[in-house]
C-alpha cells in the first residue's frame, strides 16, 4: 500500500456556544437585581466576560457541567419612557458571545 491510499482524518469539537437566560425581563422604573443562568460547552473555569450595553460590567466563571450563573444590578429609571438593558457573555479567549437578553426597566409614572 502506498501513502496515497491512506486517507487521514481530523475530529474536531463542536464548536463553542454559549447561552443564558433571565429570571425576568422586565423591572419596575426602580430597577433591581436580575438573576441569569445559563449553559455551556465551554471549559470548567473558563471566566466570561458580562456585558451590559456592550460595556463591560463583570466577569463570571464557568461552572461544572457548563452551568452558568451571575447577576446584574439595573439601575432606576427616572425617566418618562421605557429603557432598554442588553445583557450578554463573551468568552475573551474564542470570541463566542451568548444570545442578548433584553430587560426593560418602566418608566416613572
């Protein structure tokens, strides 16, 4: 047998994903502590970065078994129309970002 009738074959992962959800999307205008969780195929340990508004407000870690748990302070909201917070995770090392989740805070009545 000759080399070029060997055939070689490279198994690769599936790629990494993240997603999360949230306990609630919608807050009084006095805003308050929104608790997600999540999962991932992501590495044990491998440290998330959490974005509110694409700025960067914390990190969190990956849990055994993929489990992903964190929390947001949204703020008040003084104003006379809803505001909107778009929360997501990022893993710095391979770029994989989660879904958004939107939280919407009323407006003072």
């Amino acid at each position: 047998m000759t080399k070029s009738n060997i055939l070689e074959t490279t198994v690769q992962g599936a790629a990494p994903s993240i997603s999360i959800t949230a306990n609630t999307t919608s807050l009084p205008s006095s805003g308050g502590t929104v608790n997600f969780t999540g999962s991932t195929n992501l590495s044990a340990g491998t440290t998330l970065d959490i974005y509110v508004n694409a700025g960067n407000v914390g990190t969190t870690s990956v849990g055994s078994g993929g489990s992903i748990s964190f929390s947001v302070n949204i703020p008040s909201n003084s104003s006379g129309s809803t505001v909107t917070y778009d929360v997501y995770v990022e893993d710095p090392t391979t770029s994989t970002v989660s879904n958004t989740v939107a939280i919407s805070v009323a407006p003072t009545s």
